[in-house]
C-alpha cells in the first residue's frame, strides 16, 4: 500500500497580515495569486482561506476590467517577464 504524501501545511498569508481591504490598483500585490499566465490561482495551490481567496478574485477582475491586468496570454504571445509591468 503506497504510503501518503505528506504536505507542507499552507497559511493565508493575509490572515496573518490582517488584511481587511484589498486595492485593485495596488497591481503589484496580486502577482502573487495570479499565474504566468496571468489566471487566479486557486485555495490549494496559495495556501488562502475562503474569505481572503473570495477577495482576491473580486479585486483582480477589477483590476482586468480597468485593464492594469490583462485577462489571459496566449500559447502563442510569449511573454519572457509576465510581471514586470505590473509594478
């Protein structure tokens, strides 16, 4: 029987923080709950509580319909820095 994997635990960064409000302009700190290829990353992979992750999603479709994020990279646009303009 193949043993289970076991996995560091992951914490919400803003809980610790105690984040109240997120600023959709604020583009420079979303790049850590955005992938490369600028898609929302979910609960599991960045370790946020339901609360704070429900926030985020909120706060960067602002943020694309203000066009500080544009909404996804095609397979074919290669982008060799993604978040070097989002400062």
């Amino acid at each position: 029987m193949a043993e289970k994997r076991k996995y560091k635990k992951r914490y919400c960064k803003y809980c610790e923080a105690k984040v109240d409000f997120m600023d959709y302009k604020d583009a420079g700190a979303l790049r850590f709950s955005l992938s490369e290829r600028y898609k929302i990353m979910p609960r599991r992979l960045t370790g946020n509580c339901k609360r704070h992750q429900d926030m985020i999603s909120v706060v960067i479709k602002r943020a694309r319909a203000a066009a500080l994020v544009p909404y996804t990279v095609t397979r074919k646009h290669v982008v060799t820095a993604p978040f070097e303009n989002l400062k």
